[in-house]
C-alpha cells in the first residue's frame, strides 16, 4: 500500500514538471526585468519620432501704454520659429535611433544572461537530485549489508567493530541527504525567481555527448551581446560627435509681427536672428564628445578581449570535465564494479565488513564525481552559449 501511494505520488509530480525549454519559455515572456527594458526601447522609439521634428513656433502679444493718439501707441503680435541648422534634425534622429539600438542590445544581454541564469541553476538542480537519489541507493544498500551482516554476530564478536563502523557511515549518508534536501530547496527557490514562476519540479535527463570543436565555438563569439553591445554604444558615441560638430553652427530664428494701431495705419515686421557662439561651449561639448566616443571604442576592444579570455575559459572547463567524465565512465567505474562484485560475494559469506564500506564509499564517490562532472560540462557549455548570444 505504501509503494502504491508513493509511487501515485511521484506520477502526479511528472504531471507537474517542467521542462527546461518551458521554463525558459515562460522567463523570457514574463520576467519584469526584461519588462522594464522592453518599455525603455519602446519608449526610444517615441524618442526617435520626436527627435527631428521642429521646435514648437512662439508667439506672443505686446502691449505699450501710450495713449490711442500716440503714433508709437500699438498692440503687437509676434510669431518666432526656430530653424535648425542644415543637417542638425537627421543627426538628431541618427543620435536617437544609435540610443535605441543601444536600448535593444541591451534587452538582447539580458535575455542571454537570463537563459544562461536558468541553464545553470537547472543543471546544478539536476545535479543535486541525481546525487540525493544516488546516496538513497547507498544507504538502503549499506543498510541492507548492515542487517546481513548483523546475523553473524552471534558467531563472532569481532563481527561487532565492523557493523558500529557501517552505522556511522550510513548515519553519514543520512546526512549527506538532509544537507542534499535544504540545497534542492533553496535550488528550486532561486529558479523559481529566474523564472519568474514557481517551479516545484524539473524535467530534465542530460548526458555528455561529444566535444565540440573550439574553432566553431569562436566563431559565433562574433554574436556576443556584450560585443554588440558595446558596438552599439561606440556608435551612439559618434553619432553624438557629429551633432556635436553641426552644434557649432547656430540656428536661425524666423520672427514675424504685426502691429495693430486705433488711429494709424497698421504694419507687419519681419526679421531674421541667430546665436553668437562667444563663449565657446559648443567646442567644449564637441571636445567632451569625442572623448567619450574615444573611451566607446577602447571600451569595445577592451570587451573583445575579455569576451575571449571568457571563452577559452569555459571552454578549457568543459574540456575538463569531458575527460573527467570519460575516465571515470571508461576506466575507474568498470574496476571498481569489478572490485564491488568480489567483496559483495565476500560480504555475504561473512567476509571483511571494513572492506566492503570502504569499496562501497568508493563506488559512491565515482559515481558522485560522474554527475558531478556531466553537471559541470553543461554549465560551461551553457556558458558558451550565453557568449555565443543564445536565448534557448
């Protein structure tokens, strides 16, 4: 009755889970952080329609107190418009447009670095799990050879040193497994904030199929969001030179009036006006402009090289695990099953007890550093994608 009801237990958490694709799925529509850079880019794009439009006209009623019979008595009206200098209005816009690409490359980062969150999070959760049902395995095994081995001790008494020292390896197994639950807890709880949904259980099975070539995986660093990024930013930086330079030339302004007076004729004026670049502010903003567009490029080339630094290191992780796994998986497993298959049969004719735990922790421990080394290629390769700009 007991299997029957953990087994439909365990039927309904499958009903439930999620798998990783949904996840990030579900992530990238809802998280409020990329929310909030989505309504910065679409509010970039009112920006860019408003950028070379004309400065509102201005008008304006002057009054004088002179009496009616007064010539220079009128009532006046006054209408100004601003006139931007030729070019100045399209290098506004190619300014603002540089600003929202600027925006959206910076939607795309976050999205690369939200999957890479979740990817990660997930495989060390999987990592987890694999390792906490793994140590169940071991301990209802070291408790079974326990119970076996008990039913020689009132054959021997020297039976009795050897079961105390398999007890305290299965108290520490027990352990091991509690420290194991508060971890997928908390694992579950931080995916479940990547998310931005609650997530009680993961779908996922991963292995360790080949390893990729490294000059394929340098080729797409020419995605790299933080490259794009800052490309991006390096042409904002010279869009604002250029409006800087077209700032040193002043605009003009157009200004028409039409004055009404009781007793005389009325009359219209008309006349033409600019600002005196006196004081040289325009030149310190254009000098402050190619500054920064300066440190947009070195920044650039900056990220070029530490975006490959990234890589290679990734990469040298992923290698590393790949070779862990194989050994383990090609050479140390099959001697040590070899050597667990000998000692079980010694085990149960009464044999060596100190033995036996001491190959069974063995054991546990290879397979330990399997998941472990599967867990840690998929982060790294998951690390290479968040570089090669992936979002799935």
């Amino acid at each position: 009755m007991g299997q029957l009801i953990i087994g439909l237990l365990f039927f309904i958490g499958t009903l439930n889970a999620l798998s990783l694709d949904e996840v990030i799925e579900r992530a990238l529509d809802e998280k409020l952080s990329l929310a909030s850079i989505e309504a910065r880019v679409q509010a970039s794009r009112s920006a860019v329609e408003a950028s070379d439009q004309f400065a509102n006209p201005q008008i304006a009623y002057v009054q004088n107190t002179l009496d009616k019979a007064q010539a220079m008595h009128q009532k006046t009206l006054t209408l100004q418009q601003n006139l931007p200098y030729f070019g100045k209005r399209e290098s506004r816009r190619k300014a603002a447009l540089a600003q929202e690409s600027v925006l959206y490359e910076s939607l795309v980062k976050a999205k690369a670095a939200l999957v890479y969150a979740i990817k990660e999070q997930a495989y060390t959760l999987w990592e987890l799990e694999k390792v906490y049902t793994l140590t169940c395995d071991y301990e209802v095994l070291t408790q079974h050879t326990i119970d076996l081995y008990t039913s020689y001790s009132s054959i021997s008494e020297g039976y009795h040193l050897g079961i105390m020292s398999a007890t305290l390896k299965l108290s520490d197994l027990r352990i091991q497994k509690n420290i194991l639950r508060a971890k997928i807890t908390a694992a579950y709880a931080k995916l479940s904030y990547f998310a931005a949904q609650e997530v009680n259980s993961l779908e996922m099975e991963i292995d360790i199929v080949s390893m990729p070539d490294m000059t394929e995986g340098t080729r797409h660093l020419q995605k790299n969001p933080d490259l794009a990024l800052k490309e991006q930013e390096s042409k904002r930086e010279q869009a604002n030179v250029e409006l800087a330079e077209l700032n040193n030339y002043p605009d003009v302004n157009l200004v028409a009036g039409y004055a009404m007076r009781d007793n005389f004729d009325n009359y219209a004026t008309f006349g033409v006006g600019i600002s005196l670049p006196l004081y040289g502010s325009e030149t310190y903003k254009e000098q402050e402009a190619r500054k920064l567009a300066l440190a947009a490029q070195r920044a650039k080339e900056d990220m070029r090289g530490a975006v490959s630094a990234e890589f290679q290191s990734a990469y040298a992780q992923m290698r590393s695990a790949f070779e862990t796994y194989h050994v383990i998986k090609d050479e140390m497993l099959p001697q040590i099953e070899h050597m667990f298959a000998l000692s079980s049969s010694s085990v149960s004719a009464g044999g060596d007890l100190f033995k036996y735990i001491d190959i069974l922790l063995q054991k546990l421990r290879l397979e330990q550093n399997s998941i472990n080394a599967i867990a840690e290629y998929k982060r790294a390769e998951a690390k290479i994608s968040e570089l090669s700009g992936e979002i799935r």
